[in-house]
C-alpha cells in the first residue's frame, strides 16, 4: 500500500510538471528556444549621447548611430567663426554673424544645425536650452515670414516652351555680381552666393575639407587640428618679429581665420583679387585665444594680412 501511495504521488507531481511545461509552450514559446541555443559570451553594450545602445566587440567602442557631420564643418573655407550654442549670448552672437554673412535661403540652416547640435549634445546644459530657446523663436519666425511672403510669378514662355524673356548680357552680369559680393565676402543674391560658395569649396584654401580627405573623419579631423595648430604657431611667430613675414600655408590660414567675413573675433576681408586677406581682431578674448594671454597683455587690436601667392603673412599689434 505504501508503494502504490508513493507511485500515485509520483504521478500526479509528473502530471503538475508536464502541465506547467505545456503552459509555458503555448505562452512563450521563444523561451524554449532560448534553451535549444548553446551558451555564447553576450557583448557588452554601451549608451551612446542619444540615448540608444552601441554593441562593442573586441574591445573596441565604436561610433554611435549619430550623423556626424551634424558636429563638423565639412569646408572650412567657408566657415563663419564664433558661432556656437553653448549659452543664450552665443545664441544671439550666432545669429548675429549668420545675418551678417549668409544670404536669407542659408541661414536657415547654420540656425537649424546650432539648434540640433544642442538638442543632441550628449552632455546638454541649462545655457544648451536657452541657446535652443533662441535658436527656436528665430527658426519659427523665419518660417512665418517665408509664409507670408509673395510667391514669384511664373515666367512667361513662347509656345514650344522656351523662356521669352531676354537673358542679360555678360557685361551686366559681371557688373551685378560685383555689387551683390561685398567685401567681406557676404552676398545677398541666391545664385551669386552659390557661385561664391562653389568657387570657396574649390579654392586652395578649402584643401583639407572632408572631401579632400577622402570622406574619412579621422583623417578630416587630424589635418584640422594639425593646420590650426601650425597656423596658431605662425601668426604667433608673426607677433614676435612684428613687420616681417612668416610662412603660413592657406589651409593653416584659414583653420583660424575661416572664410573672408564678420566674425566672432572682428573682420576677414579679401581683396577684389583674392591674392591678399586681411583678419582685424578687435575681441580681447579671442586674441588671447590665437596669441595666448602673455603675448597680447597690453595689446587691444591685432591686424594680420596674408598674402595668397607667397603664402606669408604680417602681424601687427596696437598697445593700449
């Protein structure tokens, strides 16, 4: 009798068991195949500034899902200096410069990069989102009036579908190129600015772009710090034998100066030639920033004009 309670016992936990087995079958059926998989090592996972998750393997961290170029200037030779997000002065200084040197279709988009920049720092701050707050009212507003704006009439055309209105002559097309392009190198024409742009991308001083770099971050990256570094140590060379001239490369140049315009550090202006810049700081800040604090204690203004051909420059200082 003992035998058969225990054999019954027996049974009836196999039953329980096989019961709870089966429910697990229906309901989550993965869990089985979990099981059916051999053990393997998990990779170790990491949160990237955005907030998704990095697989890591062999040790190596790589690159989160982010667009980098959201971070870079591709070309320097068309990049406006002292714009930022960091703060709600930076904001309005960015704002500021971005009017000053971009024609009303490409300013837009310097706002709109600044404004994604500190959205998606991994690192953001309270000044991030008071920049993004400034950033944001301009963007609305900019897209208000582009709404009430009068469209463009259509132009007129013949019957087979060619335009009917004369084209200008080439004289008058040097002649309203040369108006719309200021000195500073700021142009209010659309196509005018896509013309200067291209012809900025092209020059030599644009040669350590992204492009010239064969797309490769790494390498963009390097050659920029690279050329900043040689520039910063020229110009500062230039301080010291005030009147002489040092040699700088253009890309060198332009790594501290970016392209001819108001920024945040004064004034780059270019010659109708293109053969001779001239950088004017006026910002006590940023002069220490290029020269150092100890070579610019009691100076207040620098001048430095580059010559494109020769590739050298002179430095001049005021004193206070």
């Amino acid at each position: 009798e003992v035998k058969e309670v225990e054999t019954c016992e027996r049974a009836v936990v196999i039953a329980i068991l096989a019961l709870f087995l089966l429910g697990l079958l229906v309901c989550h059926p993965p869990f089985f195949l979990f099981l059916s998989q051999p053990c393997a090592k998990m990779p170790t996972q990491s949160t990237n500034g955005g907030g998704g998750l990095v697989k890591a393997t062999n040790g190596q961290k790589k690159k989160s899902g982010k667009n980098l170029h959201l971070y870079t200037d591709d070309n320097p030779a068309t990049t406006t200096k002292g714009t930022g997000f960091k703060d709600r002065e930076t904001a309005l200084r960015t704002i500021r410069l971005t009017e000053a040197n971009k024609p009303p279709n490409k300013r837009i988009w310097t706002i709109n990069t600044m404004f994604y920049r500190a959205k998606h720092h991994p690192n953001q701050t309270q000044g991030m989102r008071d920049a993004m707050e400034i950033f944001e009212a301009w963007i609305k507003d900019y897209k208000l009036k582009k709404s009430l704006a009068p469209k463009s009439k259509t132009k007129k055309r013949g019957k087979k579908g060619v335009d009917t209105k004369k084209p200008p002559s080439k004289t008058q097309k040097r002649g309203s190129k040369r108006k719309l392009i200021g000195k500073n190198g700021d142009c209010d024409d659309e196509e005018a600015a896509k013309e200067l742009h291209e012809k900025r991308v092209k020059s030599q001083h644009n040669g350590a772009s992204l492009a010239n770099c064969g797309g490769n971050f790494g390498e963009f990256h390097k050659k920029t710090r690279e050329n900043m570094k040689s520039g910063k140590k020229s110009v500062r060379t230039g301080l010291q034998s005030m009147g002489n001239r040092i040699k700088i490369s253009c890309v060198a140049f332009t790594a501290v100066f970016g392209a001819p315009g108001i920024h945040g550090y004064g004034s780059h202006v270019v010659d109708e030639d293109g053969k001779q810049h001239t950088v004017t700081i006026d910002n006590r800040r940023e002069m220490e920033k290029i020269f150092t604090k100890k070579l610019t204690k009691g100076r207040s203004y620098a001048r430095i004009r580059f010559f494109t051909e020769e590739e050298q420059c002179i430095v001049d200082m005021r004193r206070e």
